[in-house]
C-alpha cells in the first residue's frame, strides 16, 4: 500500500523536490502511511520543505530584536514590523492602520458588519474565526469554565477570570482624564473616545457616526426598523433592551427612583432628574419670540409649535394633523372606537378621560360651575352658559321660519314642531 502511495506522490511533488528530494519525499510518504503527518505533505506543491517544518517544529529563522524563532524566512520579516511600529495597511473608512493585511481584513467586517463564521449548534456569528472557536467550547464542554456564582460557562481560564470581575465589582481599568473606572479594558479603550471625540463607525445611511460598534448597531434599527426585545406581558417590542427593562416596570408598578423633596417616585433616575428642576423653581429655556420660559427644552421645543404653526403628527385614517403626539393618540381613538376609561359605579366606557371625570359628576352630585348672579350651580360649565343667558338676555338660536329666538339649541328644536305640524310633546 505504501510503495502505490509512493508512486502516487510523486507525480505532484517530485518535479518541485531538489538536492535529495526523492530521500525526503520517500520521508515524507513513509511518515503518512503511518499517520504521522497530514494529506498536504503529498499535495502541497509551493514550498514542501517549510510545510514541513510543521511536523519537526523546526524553526531556523530567529528575529534579531526579540530572539523570536519562525519556520519560514518571510515570517521574521513580518514580524519586525512590530518592533518598527510599522503599520502599512491602513482602514479607509475609519483610518486606523495595521502590520498586516489580515489584521485589516478582519477590522473591516466592524464597519461592514460581516459575520462569516457561525455556531452550527446555535446560530451565534462571529466576525473572527477564533472568536468561534472560542465559543465553541461552551458547547462542547473542551476547555470550558463554569462560574461558580451564577453558573454561567465560559470558554478559557482568563474569560471566567475576567467574567469573576461582575460578581467582585473590580474595575481595575482607571481612565486617565476623568477618574472613571472600568471592569474591562475594552470599556476603558471605547471610553477614551468621549474625550478624544473619535468616532469610527459610521452609518451608511444617513453617515451619522457613533464612537462604539453597538450604538452604531442599536441606531440602524431606526433605519430598518427592527424591534427585536418584546414584552412578554403585552407583546410592545422595543429597539433597546433598557427601554424593555424601563417599560416593565409599567406591569410590575416598580418606582425605585424617589425624590426627596415631594417622595414622588419614577420609574427612570432620567426622570427623577428632571423632575428635581420643579422644586429648583428655575426655567432655563426662553422662548425668544414670546418670552415665555419653560422648566424642560423639550417644552420649550412643543411651544415652538404654538408660533410656527408646525402640525407633524398626521392621522393615517383621515390625514388630519396634530401638534403634539398625545393629541394624535387621542384622536386615533375616533376610529377605532376605543373606550378605555371605565365609569366604576355604573360600567358605562368612555374614549376621554375628561369624559370620565364630567361623568363622574352625576354619582357623586358635584356641581363645580355657580352663577355668579343668583349662586345656582350646575355639573357642567356648557348648562352654566345656557343659564347665564337668562339673566344677559342673550338669545342666539334663531328660527329660519318665523325669525323668533331662544336661549338654548333644545329650545329651538322644541320649536320647529309647530313649523312642521307635529303635535309637541308636552314637557
């Protein structure tokens, strides 16, 4: 079997072999009828000698700064530029340079998001091949570390080292200008950028750039309008896992966030934050065509609208516009029929919440609205104006038959039986 394998071998490597190649090719077929080397020993034409080498270990090249040894004459050569700081191949999108084309090769699937390498166990990509088969050991166990808090395995020693850091709170990575400290140095590294104001990653759809690859990730969302984190409560999904994790809080009424001024609690520290502003008194945002001025800018920007005239919120039903969005939601309630506000003593729905609280009036007698000219009250404020006619005389519906006037529409109506021949209902 050897002597064919032989024979065969030397059709694609003897024509390459010199000075004592058929003793080494002879060396090299023997070694893989005994399943000591690889399939390449016979069919690898470029260079048999060096591909050698990865069997003996031999390497006889050796870097003159480090003493670094390789196998072949190209790899120390290579190699010097590490010393040399030489960085020839250079990024166009973000300007970042590397030693070798590679290393250039693999940064580019950050700005174009590749992901060629995939868990065939659960689908997870990765952008380097390593990276893969790094997680490839969670899966099968090889080299795997299991955390001893929360049971989570990791792939090498120094990943469930450095995974330890969650559950001890170490930051041992400090940044230099500010004082913040950082459990990994890959956050150190991508905060350093708040202060040099570097921005890499630039989106290809509008070029807004971003500082870190998963906010420029999480912002393409807005372009192909992915929502991948949905509540399991109401199935309202989410671009951002903390707008999840904050919306939640919705079912679970949580509001660990109190102010100490009111003890009014928040959801968010965002809004506690600006709801401390209240009790400050302060108005910082000025409108400059009425002075008016306002706590929040976000105020101040809605009643822009007021002066420009600005309606962006357009119903899809019946393309009537809006000011504010909450208006809009409102009126989207028109035709869908929506009754969300339920009366509790008498089960009667209403698509208004102010609707609710007039009709609450009717249980419980209220009577908000008094005439100032004889102290009668009434529930609500449009039977006050009907009522105040009475004392200004003022008559404003009229008969288009008879040209006679009436204090109120009802009476009017009343009125248009006689025209009409009917017989009037009595009152």
């Amino acid at each position: 079997m050897s002597n064919v394998l032989l024979d065969h071998a030397e059709v694609h490597v003897k024509p390459f072999m010199k000075n004592n190649g058929d003793e080494r090719l002879t060396q090299s077929v023997e070694a893989k009828s005994q399943g000591k080397v690889c399939c390449s020993c016979l069919t690898k034409t470029d260079h048999p000698e060096r591909h050698m080498r990865l069997h003996t270990d031999e390497q006889p090249y050796q870097c003159k700064d480090c003493r670094k040894w390789f196998a072949g004459k190209g790899n120390p050569e290579k190699h010097t530029r590490v010393h040399a700081r030489e960085q020839p191949y250079q990024c166009e999108e973000c300007g970042k340079s590397f030693a070798w084309k590679g290393m250039l090769k693999t940064h580019m699937r950050v700005h174009t998001g590749e992901q060629p390498y995939q868990c065939k166990a659960c689908g997870k990509r990765f952008s380097q091949k390593s990276n893969l088969k790094r997680h490839m050991s969670i899966h099968t166990g090889e080299h795997s570390y299991q955390c001893e808090e929360c049971g989570k395995r990791v792939a090498g020693k120094d990943k469930l080292k450095e995974h330890t850091k969650v559950h001890t709170g170490e930051q041992p990575y400090q940044c230099k200008e500010c004082g913040n400290c950082f459990t990994w140095k890959n956050n150190l590294k991508a905060h350093m950028r708040v202060h040099t104001g570097e921005q890499p990653y630039q989106c290809k759809e509008c070029d807004k750039c971003f500082n870190r690859t998963s906010n420029l990730k999480t912002h393409m969302r807005l372009h192909t309008g992915e929502q991948p984190y949905q509540c399991k409560e109401c199935d309202k999904c989410f671009k951002r896992t903390s707008n999840l994790k904050t919306h939640m809080k919705v079912h679970t009424g949580e509001h660990p966030y109190q102010c100490k001024e009111c003890n009014k609690c928040f959801t968010q520290m965002s809004s506690l934050k600006a709801h401390m502003i209240v009790h400050t008194g302060k108005q910082p945002y000025q409108c400059k065509t009425c002075n008016k001025c306002f706590t929040w800018k976000s105020s101040l920007k809605k009643h822009r609208r007021v002066h420009t005239g600005e309606q962006p919120y357009q119903c899809k039903e019946c393309d009537k516009c809006f000011t504010w969005k909450s208006n809009l939601k409102t009126h989207m309630r028109l035709h869908t029929g929506e009754q969300s506000y339920q009366c509790r003593e008498c089960d009667k729905c209403f698509t208004w919440k102010s609707n609710l609280k007039t009709h609450m009036r009717v249980h419980t007698g209220e009577q908000p609205y008094q005439c100032k000219e004889c102290d009668k009250c009434f529930t609500w404020k449009s039977s006050l104006k009907t009522h105040k006619r009475m004392h200004n005389g003022e008559q404003p519906y009229q008969c288009k038959e008879c040209d006679k006037c009436f204090t109120s529409r009802s009476n009017l109506k009343r009125h248009m039986i006689v025209h009409s021949g009917k017989q009037p209902i009595p009152v």
